[in-house]
C-alpha cells in the first residue's frame, strides 16, 4: 500500500532503525514512503543514508526521504510515530530523580512517576503538543502513536487539548507477559488467555485462564509464580553479566538486554505486590515502584541503580543497525491491523479510560487491550478494577490531571499541587525546595511555567 510513514525523532539510532526494519519487514507496507524527521539534522542524514543504502542493497519496495523541517515532513501523512527527548536525556534523567532525593522525597526511579516522572512531563510535553498542534493543522486524519515517556501525561495532555486526535500511546512492557506465563503454568502460549490492564507501568495481570478447559489459572500462577522467580538469576548478577558481554559490542548484547529488561525484575516489590494483593505485575520494581510510596522500603535499590548504569551505557553507545524486526513493538501489526480491517486483539495500548476501568475516572488515560480494524483503535472493557489495586490507581489519577492541566495553562502553582498530590512526597517543604530547584536547574525548559 502507498502510504506516508513518518518517524519523528528518527535520529535515535535505536528507535530509527528498530522501526524501519519492523517497516520494511511488512508486506502490507510494501511500497510505503518512510519520511525520517528529526531537529539533529547530523544524526539524520546518518540513519538516513543508511537506510538508503540498505534499501538498494536488498532492492526493498520502499522509498524514504529525510527533514528537519517538520511541516514538510507531516505533508499527506497517514501515520506518524513519536519517539523524542528532550535535551540531555541522561543528565537530565539524574537530575529528576537525584534532586527531590536530596529533600528526602524517596523515590526509586525518578523517570515516570513521582517529582521526576513530573518534572520528565514539564520539559517533553511541550514539544510534543507542537508536534500534535502542526499534525491537527497539516494532517488531521492522520493516526498517531507515542512511543515517548511518560507515556500516560503526555497522551492525557495531547488528549486534553486535542481530543479528536487519533492518538494511541505503545509500550512494550506487555512482552513479559508471553515470555513467563507459559514457564510459569507449564503449557504453551497458545493455550493461554489473559487480560492485563491500569495505567502505563502500572499494571497487572487482571484475570488468566487455560484456554483448552476454560479453567482459572490464577491460583496456579499465585502458587507457581513465586518459585519460578525465585529460580531466576539476581537483576544484579544479570547485569554484571551483559556488562562482561558488552565488551565494546553493544549490537551483541542487545538481544540479552531485552532479556534483562523482562524476564529478571527485582523481586522485592514485585513479590509484595503478587503475595499481597495477589496480582502479577507485568513491569519491575523500578516502573512500579515509582507510583507507591511505601515501595523505597521494599525495592532492590542495588539492582536498579546497576541495571539504569548499563542501559546508560548502552544508550550511549549508539550502534544500533538495521536488520531483524523486532518482536516485541507493536506499531506496525497495528498500522497492518487498521489498513487489512484486521479485528485483531492487541494485550495492550495506552488509550482514554472512557468506562473501560468503571471504578476509575474516565478523564485519565489507562493501559488496556484492544481490537484493531480499519475505524481503528478500540479499548477493551475490563470492567471494575480490585479495589486495592484500583486506589494505588486513584493515587495517580488527580497527580495526572494537575501535570496536564499545569502544562496547558503554564502554571508553577499548579506544579506545586501536582507534587503536593502525589503520595511519594512526604513534605511541604521538600516539595517547594524541589521545586525551586528544579525551575532552577532545568530554566531552559521549564522557563514557561509562570
């Protein structure tokens, strides 16, 4: 099909290349423009060339062009896919999460929820509704997926000021879950079925069952699960071990890092959360940790801090190539889904609640599954939530609502409400030296807030 794709962000090696060759992988797509659109016009021209040279090589029915200038990128496009950062990710990452530690805010991650998760949200937001603004003026038809965190603040604020917009946010979290069930239960993939559901990086496994019997495999997962994990080896020691593997080859350690990023959570809080609400999460302690405030007593602090320096290092290195698709991204079987009229299930987008959660405010955007075909994305109803796992929800909802709304209306006062509304923070006053600090030291990106 002729269509015209457009990857914003492209210069990222990982994310350019990781989609281009999901792209060029599809036989729907076949004959598609790719457009590669990002602000660093050197990192563009390099994943430009090679794509270039890639699709000559292997005489792929592809074209693709490159361009900083995003209005001309966005001309005629039918689907658009973001993946952006803002300034130095690294540095700033540190600063969000280092900052409100020194108040004594215990957060454990500092990247999605919390004063960094905030503070993440105040300077990639931004750009991102530039990015909506110009698609809604030039190419409003067009579908658009997020691949940005904090995934569920930037699609609720999008969402906020452009609700017409066909915006669905991917995180590819929900691999883990294919990946340990069927060791878990000791039957194949295809003979499960299950519905995992709440917000991005926050959610759970809502009900599982064997699809042979239509039997429930939750109490065989709340009794098998724990020793399965427990036979894993150590996040830390896995870690140490891509470290020895990586040994300046970053391309060859990657499938092992997807590995690590999955199938080896710190435990700590993972394990709380199965035994004591009974639910299985389907992300680790540094994602889930990041919503609860009690989760700084019970997380592996160690592992965390040795799995984020070497996904740093990796980051950083920048080798990515072109070559095999990914198996764990979903943008494309959803672009297949919506041009075939497919009607196929998807285990999770990031979506508008609009009653898929009933006991949670539809104004909020919720991870969910979802049925594709040509009208396009549509959320599966989950129905009412466990109510302890529906309030660590609730928690968040009005901390998103005042991130958004801080955003849209350039308010410092409402940041401070947003920070005084999470419940990682202890404190009025860590929460105004957070604050202050952080207009501070980020005043490049923050200097809008008034």
């Amino acid at each position: 099909m002729n269509k015209r794709i457009v990857l914003i962000g492209a210069g990222s090696a990982q994310f350019g290349f990781g989609t281009l060759s999901d792209i060029f992988a599809s036989e729907v797509l076949e004959g598609s423009h790719v457009v590669l659109h990002d602000i660093n016009p050197t990192a563009l021209k390099r994943v430009q060339d090679a794509t270039e040279a890639h699709i000559a090589e292997h005489t792929l029915p592809f074209t693709v062009s490159g361009t900083v200038d995003r209005q001309e990128a966005l001309q005629g496009a039918d689907f658009i896919v973001i993946s952006i950062e803002v300034g130095n990710r690294f540095e700033l990452w540190e600063q969000d999460w280092m900052i409100p530690l020194q108040y004594g805010i215990r957060q454990v991650y500092g990247e999605n929820g919390g004063p960094g998760g905030l503070f993440h949200s105040l300077r990639i937001i931004p750009p991102i509704l530039d990015i909506t603004d110009d698609v809604m003026a030039i190419c409003p038809d067009a579908t658009v997926f997020n691949f940005s965190n904090p995934m569920s603040r930037i699609c609720l604020t999008v969402k906020r000021k452009h609700p017409d917009l066909k915006l669905i946010g991917l995180c590819h979290e929900i691999a883990s879950i294919p990946q340990h069930l069927p060791k878990i239960l000791g039957v194949p993939w295809e003979n499960i079925g299950f519905l995992a559901g709440g917000l991005n990086h926050f959610s759970v496994v809502l009900k599982a069952w064997y699809k042979d019997t239509g039997a429930d495999a939750y109490p065989d997962i709340l009794a098998k699960a724990p020793p399965y994990f427990e036979q894993l080896p150590s996040l830390r020691d896995h870690v140490e071990q891509l470290l020895a593997e990586q040994a300046g080859s970053v391309p060859g350690a990657e499938p092992a890092l997807r590995e690590g990023a999955h199938a080896w959570p710190e435990r700590w809080l993972f394990k709380v959360i199965l035994e004591k609400f009974g639910l299985l999460p389907i992300t680790t302690d540094s994602h889930f940790g990041e919503y609860i405030q009690w989760a700084h007593s019970v997380v592996d602090h160690k592992g965390i801090l040795d799995f984020y320096h070497f996904y740093k290092q990796w980051c950083q290195v920048d080798e990515a190539r072109l070559g095999k698709p990914t198996e764990w991204e979903r943008v494309v079987p959803i672009i297949e889904g919506i041009l075939t009229d497919s009607g196929h299930e998807e285990m999770a987008v990031n979506i508008m609640n609009d009653g898929l959660i009933t006991n949670l405010t539809s104004d909020i955007v919720v991870e969910a599954p979802a049925t594709v075909d040509k009208n396009g994305v549509h959320g599966v109803a989950l129905g009412d939530l466990p109510k302890g796992f529906v309030g660590l929800l609730n928690n968040q909802a009005a901390t998103y609502d005042l991130t958004a709304e801080a955003i849209l209306r350039k308010s410092r006062d409402l940041v401070l409400q947003a920070l005084l509304l999470d419940p990682v923070v202890h404190s009025l006053d860590a929460a105004e030296k957070t604050l202050e600090t952080m207009l501070v030291m980020q005043k490049q990106y923050l200097g809008y807030l008034k």
